[in-house]
C-alpha cells in the first residue's frame, strides 16, 4: 500500500541511480530518527525499506490476529545453533521493531556507560559517557513525545523535567505502587512515548497502533522526514548487499531487490539502520576480496557479541481480585537495577506489562482453552522481569552459502537474572498474589537485540568508531543497537534515537552531503 512521501523506483529506471547524497537502510529506531534529523539539511535522501506500511485496520487491535496469526510478523525463519529453523520476533514495515514496541523509553543510566561487575562476568565500559548522551537524550525525549517523572528513580541521574507528565496509574495500579512503598521499594514511573490522541487502551504492548497515537519511528520520524522534498522513501525495498570500490575503502552502490528486479542505487553516504541482526548479516553478505570475512570486518566482531535482555514475564493471580485495568504498564521498580538485597551485584529491572489477553496465554500452552484463560488473566496483573545480557564473541549472527541467518545463543548472567525473578515474586507475594506464573523466551529472544558491530575508539577491537562510521569503511555509518557495548538492563530504544541525533549533527557537520 502506498502512503504520502513513498515512492518506487520506476521500470526501466537506470541499474545505478546517483540521484542521492545519503542512502539509510531501514525504518526504525535508528533509521526513522537519522531520517528525520538530516531532512531539513537540503542533501537528497533516498530511505529504503525492506517492508511496507502496517494497514491501520480492525485487526490492529486483534489479540488473535496479532499473537496468534502473527498477522504482521516476519515469515522468514533463521537457524538456531543447531540448524533448526524458526520465526523470530521481528516485523519489516515502515518504523520497523518501534510499530510494535511498548513505548518504554528509559536512559540508560550514568553506570551503564562504565564497566561494572556482575555475578557472571564484566559489562564493559562505552567509548563515550552519560554526559556526551544527556543532550541528545533531551532532543530524543522531545521527538519521541515521552511521559514521566523525574526525581523519583533512585537509578535516574540528574536531568531537567520530561516533555510531558506521567501517565496516570488506574486505580489498581495505584494500590500496587502503595503497598509497595510500604515494603520500601521506590516504585516509578516508567517513562512512556505517548501521543496526543492516545485513549490507553489494552492492545499498546506488541500491537501496531491502530490511530498512530504511540510514539514510533514511522509517526515522529519518517512521517517528518518525508514532507520534505528531497527526501524519498521506497517501499518493499530489500538491500541485498553493499558494493564496495576497488579500494574497498568506500561504498559505491547499494544492490536493491524489489519483487521482480534487482538495481543498484548509490550516494556518497549510506546508513545502514537494519536492527542488530539485519545490519550484521548485511554487511556479511557483501563480502568482497577486499573484505572476505564480511565488510567492515578486519576486527573480525561484525556479527559477534551478539545481546538480548534476559527477559521473563510474570503474572500475579488472586482468584478473588478482579483486574479492571485497561492500561496497566505504567510503573517500574529499580530498587534491584544496581545491586541485590545481600548482593553488591546489580539484579536488573522490573516493569509492569500491558495487559495479557486469553489467546496471547494459549499461544504458550495451546492445549488449555481461551475461555479458561480469559478467566484467569482477569485476575492477573503482569510484570516484566529484566537483567543485563552479557556480551560473549561465541553469541553471534553469521549467514550462510545463501545468506539465511543463523543465530548462535547462549544466555548469560543467569545466575543474577533468577536472582531478580525470585525477588520479583517476593514482592508478589507479599502484595497478596496467590499464584505467580512466570514465562521466558530463553535462546529465541529476538527482542531487545543489539552489540553486534560494537563501537569503539580501537579498530582492533570495534567495528565502529564512536560516531558510528565504520572503521574499514570511510562512507558507511551503522546506526542503531548493534553498536552497544553492552546491553544494560533498560529498553534500548532511547538510546539508538539518540545516538542517531548525535551521530546526524556529527554528518552534518563533518560531511559534504
């Protein structure tokens, strides 16, 4: 489907179009806001998107047809470490991952940036601190519409007021948060990218938003960046592979399938904005004489390091408590997020969850019917248990003979994340839940990915520089989680938006576009 701002290239158009100043790969996070920040600079950008646009129809806020269909997921299939096929947890559209994000948009906090000890390893220090991060920060806030408090987190560093007041707990909500100071925890809320039109209905977390009032990279990023004239967004737009000079020191083109032809288009600047995955198996598949272990790869960590939160969901279940909450996911605990109780380890973080509908529950255990668990997630109130992944070189994304993904992962950092997930259910507990019900998705978590083409100041040990360029190759910028050091214990997504911003002031004000 088409939408005001997109365009396809035309048949017959030429096999290398230069038309460009500046080619970005990808839509979301890091892709939609580099987009929106270099627009009005007058360089001519050409934005590819391997997906199209998410219908706005009924089936937006369709548990069934969201959790149960995977009516917008990807149906291409990676390996595993062991061959074995299976659908990640990824979706190619305009805006990307961000259409189907929770809009939780916290800062990484001012320690996440230097090395810390944890139970199972090292989380290694970043090539830049919190203070080169606070400014964009702010600007990523504004753009992104975020709602919260601060002064609250005992986590939080200093920082001037969010954009918007925080979203208001429901009643039930409410309650929790009181009892849970009572156990001397300091509960917060959880920063929230919010639009205005937003009516905190029940289907935010992992569904598209049917009246594009969350704040994703399609709404606050490229929807700006193509009222522009000299930007362009091409639609069901694969890059295949980058292709290098002679030298292999600089980009010459970009190999681009849509259905039924292949071309080459080709600026002076590309941006590769793929997600953690996309953007390592992409600069796998352009391997060349000059780069035969993959582009940009003389470190030899493109697609290594690879992260993704360890992640459990949790519900709380009282049989004689009704939950009438429509939207519940507005506090988070990180009493827990720099050290245990009894521990000088940090733990993670917990968050409440948008609400759980019956047939997401069956999704787990098909066998038990949606009416039962209807029934008993009425009663539930959820929560998101979350600790720091660390990053190991066997962890990795490679490609292989036809380019089909392959994801090798381990978890690490058990040890404190069930640390975390037994203090989350103390506290469960001693807000009266009965039951508590716990569910990961273990070695297929798909979500939250970052650190594989990591930045750094040492090309030995990085595959980018601390502006994102790549060290082998002087025309190419990687921008979004694939360059974290380290995966921190908080949603990414702030964090790639503002390192966009950084990384678009430092092009606009170094390159000649």
């Amino acid at each position: 489907m088409a939408e005001p701002g997109a365009r396809s290239p035309e048949p017959g158009d030429n096999d290398v179009n230069t038309a460009f100043d500046i080619i970005i790969v990808g839509t979301g996070a890091g892709g939609g806001t580099m987009a929106r920040a270099l627009a009005g600079s007058g360089a001519r950008i050409l934005v590819l998107e391997r997906g199209d646009f998410v219908a706005r129809e009924d089936q937006n806020w369709n548990p069934e047809a969201v959790w149960k269909q995977l009516r917008y997921r990807t149906t291409e299939t990676w390996l595993d470490e062991t061959g074995k096929a299976f659908r990640p947890y990824t979706h190619y559209c305009v805006g990307g991952n961000t259409k189907f994000w929770g809009t939780v948009l916290y800062r990484l906090r001012r320690e996440d940036f230097q090395a810390v000890e944890h139970i199972d390893g090292i989380s290694p220090a970043w090539p830049i601190d919190y203070n080169t991060l606070a400014p964009y920060y702010d600007r990523a806030e504004q753009m992104y519409s975020v709602h919260g408090q601060a002064g609250i987190d005992p986590t939080e560093p200093p920082r001037g007021p969010f954009p918007h007041p925080p979203v208001p707990h429901s009643p039930v909500i409410q309650d929790l948060v009181d009892r849970l100071r009572q156990q001397g925890l300091h509960p917060s809320p959880l920063p929230l990218g919010l639009l205005d039109g937003c009516i905190l209905c029940n289907t935010c977390n992992s569904f598209p938003c049917k009246i594009h009032a969350k704040s994703d990279a399609e709404v606050c990023g490229i929807r700006q960046a193509t009222a522009h004239a000299t930007v362009e967004l091409w639609t069901n737009a694969r890059a295949r592979r980058l292709i290098t000079d002679a030298s292999g020191r600089r980009i010459e083109s970009v190999e681009v399938e849509r259905p039924g032809e292949t071309f080459r288009v080709s600026a002076p600047l590309v941006i590769v904005s793929c997600g953690a995955v996309n953007s390592a198996a992409l600069l796998l598949r352009s391997a060349t004489d000059k780069h035969p272990a993959g582009l940009a790869n003389s470190s030899g960590l493109v697609g290594r390091r690879y992260m993704a939160h360890l992640a459990t969901m949790m519900q709380g279940f009282h049989p004689f408590r009704r939950n009438d909450t429509v939207f519940q996911k507005t506090v988070a605990i990180n009493d827990f997020y720099l050290k245990g109780p009894n521990t000088k380890y940090p733990l993670g973080q917990i968050q409440s969850q948008g609400r759980t509908h019956g047939v997401m529950a069956q999704t787990v255990v098909p066998s038990v019917p949606v009416w039962a668990y209807d029934a008993w997630v009425a009663r539930g109130v959820d929560w998101l248990a979350m600790s720091e992944d660390l990053p190991q070189p066997d962890n990795r994304v490679t490609v292989d003979a036809n380019g089909k993904i392959r994801l090798t992962y381990r978890a690490n950092n058990l040890t404190a994340h069930m640390q975390l997930v037994s203090e989350t259910k103390k506290i469960l507990r001693q807000l009266g839940f009965w039951v508590v019900m716990t569910h990961s998705h273990k070695a297929k978590n798909t979500t939250h990915q970052c650190g594989t083409l990591v930045f750094g100041a040492d090309a030995r040990e990085s595959v980018l520089d601390p502006y994102c360029r790549a060290h082998d190759v002087e025309n190419l910028f990687v921008v979004d989680a694939s360059f974290f050091p380290s995966s921190a214990a908080v949603n990414p997504g702030l964090t790639i938006a503002a390192q966009a911003l950084r990384v678009a002031d430092h092009i606009l004000g170094s390159e000649s576009a």
